[in-house]
C-alpha cells in the first residue's frame, strides 16, 4: 500500500516536507472488502506475526459481513495516523492492538473536537481489566492467560499432583494476582505469593524464588517487565530454578521456553488466531447492541492458548503423563 | 560437423527433451490429498501426525477451524473426513460412515457445573465452532430446542475454560469428549444428555483418489479411529 504522510491527506497539493522522525506516515497493511456491507471495521495494530494472526481471526469471522481494514500504528505519537483512518473509513467500531496503539488512540481522543467515537475493543495490552481501560467506549481481552488455564494445561502434562502454585510479584501486580488467585481456587489451585519490591535487585528475587519453591508445586512467571530484566534473569531467575528442588516453571512468553537455558519448563500463550476470533465476538455483540457497547461489556480474559514445552529440561527433572505430547503444540528439544 | 554429427545432436537434445518432459510429468502426479476436519482431543498437529502414520501416500492436512475448512477445500483435496453435518452443508456425499456400536449416530449433553443444566433455561451456551457463526448457532439451537446465545471455540481443549471463567451456563459436548473434559477439571461437572442424535464422522470422496483413500479410511488402526469416536467403517 502506498505509504502517506498522515498529516497530509491527498497527494496533490501537499507540499513535500522534510522527513522528521515524528512524521507519521498513513498506512494500511490490508484490507477486506465486502461489496454488500454497510459498516467499516478499523483494526489499529503494529504489523507484527503475532498482530497479523490475531488479524486472520478477526477477519475470517467479520469479513462475510463487514469491511475491514487494517491500519499500521507504528507508536503511542501515530495519533495523526488513527485520524486519517477514522476520517477516511468512519468506522462503526475499531479494534486496538497493544499498549502504544492504545497510547495513540487515547492521545486521539483528548484532542478529538468531536467527541463522538465508535465503541472500541482492546486486545493485546499488557495486564488489562475494567480499571485500567483509558480509552472511552471501549471494552476489551486481557493478553495475560489466566493462572486458572496455566495450571489445566500444567496438569494435563506433569505426572504429579499441582495443587500450590508459587507466584513473585511486585506491589503494583497484587490486585492482578489476587483476582487470578480466586479464579484458580474454582480449579483447588492455592496461591503461594512472594511480594518483592518496586524495583528489586537480584539477591532480594533468588531469595523470594528459593522460599517459593519450598512451599509451592510449580512457578508461575508473570510477564512483567521489571522482573524479567536480562540482568535479573541471568542473575536471579536463572541460578535459581537451576538448583534443586526442581519446580515446573510456567512463562508466558515464547522466548523463555529454550533447552539452551532452561528457564521456562513450558509457555502459555494466547493462541492469537483464536484471539481475533474473540474480539470479533465482542464487535459481534457491539453491533447486536446497534454499535454501542453493551452496559453489561466487561473485559474478557483470553479462552484459547497455545503451549510450548522445553523437552530437555522435562526430560531432566520431571515426569510426564502418557500422552502429554500430543497435548502441546510446540516441543524444543536440544 | 558432417550430418552424421548433426543428427547426433539432434538424436541428445531430443532425448534430453523426452527425458525432462517425462521428469516433468512424473513430479506433477501428487499424492492423494485427504483434507480432515474435526475436534479431537489432541492437537490438530498430532492427529494430523497420527493419520499421516496410518495413510501412507496420501497428503493428509487436519485442521480445526472452519475457515482453514473453507481455504483448505479450494485446493481440491480427493477426498474429506469430517461430519455428515459439515459435508451437508457443503452438498457434499457420504460415501464412508464412521460407526460406534453398530450406530452412525452419537449422543450429545449438555453440561454444567454442579447441577444438570436445563436446555431450555441456559442463557449462554459453549460449544465447538462446526459451521461458522450463524450455522453453529442453528445446530445449537436445534440441539436444544432454544436460542441461547452461543460462545463459539474452535479445540475441545477450550470448552472447560468457557466453564471455568463463568463465561457460559453450559457447554455442548459429545457425550464420548466428556470424560476428557472432566479428566482436566476439578469441578463437579454434570451432563443433562440430549434427545437428538449427530451423525459420526464420515467421508466424502471428490477426486479420483477418493476411493482408495476411503479404502485406507476403513483399514484405520482401531484406537486412531477410536479418536475419532468410531469402532467401525461402512
């Protein structure tokens, strides 16, 4: 698609400018036209593997009856970019993906004169629930997979019993964990919390992880960027799940999941295809309610995962159920 | 060169030509292609593996969403497993039907927690996305004789946490799938079973391939078709 400068419209009469590093070129990554629709999807999102999955989802269920398109958002300053896309397609919803695209649609809205805009669904933003969605006229998918599904694939997979599950976290996440812990108890999962500070350094984490793995079956690590510096995972994390007694760790990305380094025993991740199917579910419900959110709109948590499992280390140090492998959906091995 | 030596490049290059036309023709006879669509409690790609194992020579792609269905469908595949339900819809035949002691048919519950749901009183429904949005819900309905709202997914595998989040009242299963979903759970999980029966999985045959796929189909060893609900090929 031929890339514009988004504070410059239309090609002919737009005066060349100089290329700055804030200019904010319009972009659409693709498009799904429907010649018998009415309504106009417009899908905010980072052209990502993980986005243009979560993309397919949302426009093998929309595509049949609306158009759709899907508009590069680069950063949280891309707010002249959403303002071309509004203005060129008036959508009857949008859909946000991840944390600066909801930066830049906030930023929109401030400086919006009209102060009308199309219900919108968040996904892919790091830890979100109704208190912390910014945008107005919006609900939402939570990205975090809840403890309550980390803990049914974990059993589906380790021959032992997993009935306490260990959990680090700072102050900010308490109220995170406290809802993912009443969540779990519906499965008999008790939570086992280790509260480090703000901005703990490495001996005060080794230390919270080798009282958790005395008192808990497994280690659930939350994706939380202030745990999971380089420096803390080389100098916390890893010596301390690297020594006995082993615990099945739980990540919740991709690339913590590795024989090389043995950190995660196995990841859960939001399948993202499935994703979009369920944030087309709520575009669904937002249209049923003649396109404005319902009144009973609560931000979901995500229903479809993925797993991967770091063979070598399983291998090593537990022990699987009979048929576990055909119960993941990526195995490492070294 | 004398003419001698000009028929002798002549007599290289037309055998050179025959020889890569035959190549030619020889890489364009692809196997027999099965395109396999039903949910299963394994992965797709580990069902996918296991049917690849059994059907040597044909090119088996499984998949669980009706949309990779769709795609999958416009690349002419010989022959297709799925349920009568889907081929139906589809206009498409049943040439092989799977059975379970001595029925094509199978039972479907619907499932709560804690108590036996009532068909008639569930608001919400979770069930296996079969046929696309609007299709599921029709089959939702029919099974039930109601119009719940239905949350569509597209594994077994994510059914229980429709359940576990209180997403949905109730889940519809087929009955032989339950004891998977209770073997996960810790719930008390409680099945009302259903008065309408589905068809088991079955097979079309498009292409000139069909049969003897089908005819592999038949021969399927009995746990790998016992993953697919059936004890038996008529």
């Amino acid at each position: 698609m031929l890339a514009v400068p988004a504070g410059c419209a239309l090609l002919q009469g737009c005066a060349p400018s100089p290329v700055s590093p804030t200019t904010h070129y319009y972009a659409e990554i693709a498009r799904s036209k429907n010649a018998s629709a009415k309504e106009t999807i417009l899908v905010c999102m980072p052209e990502t593997p993980q986005t243009m999955e979560v993309w397919s989802g949302l426009r093998d269920e929309l595509a049949k009856n609306y158009n759709l398109v899907a508009l590069r958002v680069e950063d949280r300053a891309a707010r002249s970019v959403i303002e071309e896309g509004i203005r060129r397609h008036h959508p009857a919803s949008i859909v946000l993906m991840n944390n600066p695209t909801v930066a830049a649609y906030n930023d929109y809205q401030r400086n919006a004169s009209n102060k009308a805009f199309p219900p919108v669904v968040v996904v892919m933003t790091s830890f979100l629930d109704a208190g912390r969605l910014t945008v107005s006229g919006a609900t939402g998918i939570s990205y975090e997979v809840p403890l309550i599904t980390v803990v049914t694939n974990l059993r589906k997979l380790i021959d032992r019993p997993i009935d306490r599950i260990g959990v680090i976290h700072r102050p900010e996440l308490a109220g995170f964990v406290q809802r993912q812990a009443a969540l779990a108890a519906r499965e008999q999962i008790g939570v086992v919390r280790e509260t480090v500070g703000s901005s703990p350094n490495a001996s005060e984490l080794k230390r919270a992880l080798r009282r958790l793995k005395e008192r808990a079956g497994a280690v659930w690590v939350l994706n939380d960027d202030h745990l999971l510096s380089p420096k803390l995972i080389a100098e916390a994390w890893l010596p301390g799940l690297n020594e006995r007694p082993w615990s099945p760790t739980i990540v919740g990305a991709a690339s913590l999941v590795s024989p090389l380094q043995s950190f995660g025993t196995f990841a859960v991740l939001p399948d993202h295809a499935a994703l979009g199917a369920q944030a087309a579910s709520l575009v669904f419900d937002i249209a049923d309610n003649g396109w404005t959110l319902p009144s009973d709109a609560q931000t979901q948590l995500p229903v479809s995962t993925t797993t991967t499992l770091d063979l070598a280390q399983v291998r090593e140090r537990f022990a699987l159920r009979n048929d576990a492998l055909r119960q993941v959906d990526r195995v490492l091995d070294r | 060169m004398t003419d001698g030596g000009s028929l002798s490049r002549t007599a290289v290059m037309g055998a050179a030509l025959g020889l890569s036309l035959l190549a030619s023709s020889t890489s364009q006879a692809a196997a027999p292609k099965l395109l396999v669509y039903l949910h299963v409690s394994l992965k797709q790609r580990a069902f996918q593996g296991l049917l690849q194992t059994a059907l040597p020579g044909v090119d088996v792609t499984a998949v669980g969403r009706i949309s990779d269905f769709d795609r999958a469908m416009s690349e002419s595949p010989d022959a297709v497993l799925t349920l009568p339900l889907v081929l139906s819809a589809k206009n498409l035949r049943v040439q092989l039907q799977g059975q379970r002691s001595g029925s094509g048919e199978e039972k479907y519950a619907l499932v709560a927690a804690d108590s036996a749901p009532d068909p008639a009183a569930v608001k919400v429904v979770g069930a296996l996305d079969v046929l696309g949005r609007d299709g599921t819900s029709q089959f939702v309905n029919r099974m039930l004789g109601a119009t719940p709202k239905v949350e569509r997914v597209t594994k077994v595998e994510d059914l229980l946490p429709l359940l576990q989040m209180q997403r949905v009242d109730a889940i519809l299963i087929p009955q032989r799938l339950l004891s998977d979903v209770k073997s996960a759970s810790r719930i008390n999980l409680v099945q009302r079973e259903l008065p309408k029966q589905i068809g088991l999985p079955a097979v079309a045959s498009l292409g000139s391939a069909g049969p003897n796929i089908s005819a592999g189909i038949s021969k399927l060893p009995l746990n790998l078709s016992q993953t697919m609900g059936v004890d038996a090929w008529h």
